[in-house]
C-alpha cells in the first residue's frame, strides 16, 4: 500500500507547476487572469511573434516602394592622360590625326525612372499582404498556445499545494497516531507491534512531503519563465481548481476546427505558393516605364572653375522591356510552385483529419474526467467515513493499527485522484481551446 501510494505522489508531482508558498512580504500574490496579463509584455516567444508582425508590415511597404519612382545621381572626374582622337583624311590641313577633348572632363547626372506598367510588381505587393497574414496568424497561434500553457501550469500549481496540503495533513494525522500509540504504550494497552507499525508510517511519509515540496519548487521555474518573472522574486498563486473548473463547465465548447491556427496557417502558405505561382508567371509580362535624365558637364585643361563653360543635356522618353525567351527558367519554376501548392493542399488536408481525431479524443478525455470526478468525490466522503470508523474501533481496543492506517491512506488516495481527475478535465478543456483556436 505504501509502495503504491509513494508512486501515485510520484505521478501527481512529476507534471505539477508551483510557485511556492509566499514567506516574504515581497511575494507577488498571482492570479490566472493576473499570469495571463503578464505574458503580453514579459513571454519573450510571443514578443517574437509580434515582431515579425512589424516586420512583415515593413517588408509590404518595402513591396510598395516598388512603384514609387527611382531617382539617381552621380558625378565622375577624368584625367586623360592620352586624349581621344579621330583619324582624319590623307591631305587633311589639320593632319591624319585630331585630338579631343581637354585634359580635365567633368560630369554629374541625374536621372529618374517611373514604372507606368509593371505586372511583377503588382503580384510582389499581393504576395507581400499573404506574408502579413501568415505572420498575424503565426503570432495569434503562438498566444493562443502561450495562453493556454500558462493556464494548465497555473491549474499544475493549484494541484500541487492540494497534493503537498493532503500529504501534509496525512503526515500529521500519522504523527498524531503515533503519539496516541505511544500514550497508549506507556499504559501496556497497545502492543510493540502497533508501535513500530505507527513509527514505519511516520518515516515513509516524511520524504514523501519532501518530495512534493520540491516538486512545488521545480515547478515553479517553469511557471516564472512562462510569465517572464525572475525567479529571484517569490510568488504565491490565488484560487482553486474547483473555481477552474467551474468555468470549463459553463463555456460550451464550438467543436468547430475552422478557427485552429495550424489550419489557417496550412491555407495561407498554400495561397502563398499560388501567388508565388503568379508572380513567376508575370515575369512573361512586358515592362512599360518612363524616364528622365539631366546632365550637366564641361571640360578644361586648368582648375579654374570659375571659367568653365558648363554644358546642361536633358531628356525624357518612354521604354518597354518585352521578355522573349529564358531558356525554359520561369515555365519549370511555375511548375515547381504548382507541385508544392498541391502537396500543401494534401497536407493541409490530412491536418485537418489529425485535428479532428484529436477534438474527439479530447471529447472522451473531458467525459472520463467528469465520471472520475464523480466517483472520486464519492470515494473521498466513503474514504473518510472509513478513517473515522477505523480510529473509533482501534480507541475502543475493537480494531488494529493496520486497519487505522490502510484507512489513512484510502482517504488520502481518494483526495488525490479527486483533484487529479479535475486536473485531467482542466487539461482535456485547454487543449481543445487551443486545437479549436480559442484565446
């Protein structure tokens, strides 16, 4: 019995997130709408996925940009060491040979081009508007999962402190016992073995408490970086699993699969690839603009800058740029994208299957849960009827110390699988709001 009960303490413990009791007037008293606030500002993962919302606004102005008109400047200097000639006929006055220009040539330019028709461009800016979806999906996929992580780890919490606080009370109740036997042996009325007996339950529970408390402690690391707290800074979580509970029974459930984030990012990046698809294919397109251009130079053998003489050239036009052929390149790549849009229609297709199979497993899971609840609250008031019939009948001399102790322990096994079971249910509910997409 012991064995099994030290195991059950081990299975409750092993998943629990605590944050401790409070010992000092600096402890942050933390409820669940509390914790839930604190992650807006202090998860560094959902702060993450805010960013790439800014960062995908960015990436669309840049698309935008793309229509804006490109305006150039530069300037240029050159010595001619060796001066351009032209080669001039035999019998020329001015020789066979006639240089050009001045030592010293200067030049500055500017020149702007506008795009009146460009095909890539437009699709660019579409594909840029699925990038922000994604991301903005991307990001509420990560509350919702954040949120929910935070939930089930404040219901670990609560579960922890009534797992210590039941095998506290039970490691009490066992010392009480053993001071009653040892009253009791100190008068001849009870026998060696119902001492030793008393003293083996004592020491069994003591590490057991040990146990729970640094299961409390473990968790409480989890919790704090969850919620972004330093774990310097000690916490004390308020409320109850019933008052959890209560809540999960009142919302009913959508069983609605249409708003899970891993679905809606599945449909996006499939949109993505058939816009992508889109934009190789304007490629085909042809490319109208229009530009100007003014230059402004001048050339002289000195630096007298003052002398120069400085020539201004200006023009404006109209240029179209029609692709004819590149090898095949953009036929296979629109390919490619057509492949890839089919395959993440299949998976997203088998997502969906996956999800669907998990909503009604989590369904049976909640109803398991409900029906544990039920028995096991059933069992706690039976367990503690037991505890009080087998303490009268060991006081009256009618009953044994085995009888009081394996009385014990039904009750406190019975408390502990009574907030197990609420646990399970919590469980079971938070992720279905996140496989259904709830915040």
């Amino acid at each position: 019995m012991v064995r099994i009960f030290f195991a059950l303490v081990l299975v409750f413990t092993g998943i629990i997130v605590d944050l401790g009791e409070a010992k000092a007037a600096d402890t942050l008293r933390l409820t669940l709408n509390g914790a839930l606030a604190r992650i807006e500002s202090n998860n560094f993962l959902l702060r993450a996925s805010q960013e790439g919302i800014k960062q995908a606004e960015i990436a669309q102005l840049e698309r935008w940009g793309a229509m804006l008109p490109t305006v150039d400047a530069s300037g240029s200097y050159n010595r001619h060491l060796k001066k351009p000639v032209i080669f001039l006929p035999e019998g020329s006055p001015m020789g066979r040979v006639l240089e050009l220009g001045s030592d010293n040539s200067f030049q500055s330019n500017i020149s702007a081009t506008f795009p009146l028709f460009a095909m890539p461009i437009y699709r660019n800016i579409s594909l840029a508007k699925t990038d922000k979806a994604i991301a903005v999906e991307t990001s509420r996929g990560t509350r919702i999962d954040i949120r929910g992580s935070v939930r089930l780890s404040f219901a670990n919490c609560l579960l922890a402190k009534e797992s210590r606080r039941v095998v506290e009370q039970s490691l009490q109740t066992a010392m009480a016992t053993l001071e009653n036997v040892n009253n009791l042996a100190l008068q001849g009325m009870v026998s060696e073995y119902d001492k030793v007996r008393a003293e083996v339950q004592v020491s069994n529970l003591k590490p057991m408490v040990l146990q729970a408390r640094q299961g409390e402690q473990v968790a409480l690391l989890t919790l704090h970086s969850l919620i972004g707290i330093a774990d310097t800074i000690p916490i004390n979580v308020e409320g109850d699993l019933e008052s959890i509970l209560a809540q999960y029974l009142t919302v009913r459930p959508t069983n609605n699969i249409a708003e899970n984030s891993n679905l809606r990012v599945l449909k996006l990046q499939e949109q993505r690839l058939m816009r992508q698809r889109r934009l190789v294919n304007a490629s085909h397109y042809p490319v109208l603009s229009a530009f100007a251009n003014y230059q402004w130079q001048t050339q002289a053998n000195d630096f007298n800058f003052d002398k120069y003489n400085w020539v201004e050239i200006a023009l404006v036009g109209i240029q179209i740029n029609v692709p004819l052929f590149a090898g095949f390149t953009k036929y296979h790549q629109a390919q490619q994208l057509k492949i890839g849009q089919q395959r993440a229609a299949w998976q997203r297709s088998y997502t969906e299957q996956q999800v669907e199979i998990q909503r009604q497993a989590l369904q049976d899971q909640k109803s398991a849960a409900l029906q544990s609840m039920e028995a096991s609250k059933e069992a706690v008031a039976l367990a503690w009827q037991g505890v009080k019939i087998a303490r009268g009948r060991y006081n009256a001399g009618a009953g044994t110390i085995l009888e009081l102790t394996d009385a014990q322990m039904a009750h406190v096994q019975a408390n502990l699988n009574y907030y197990k079971a609420i646990f399970d249910y919590i469980k079971a509910s938070v992720e279905q709001d996140k496989l259904e997409g709830r915040e």
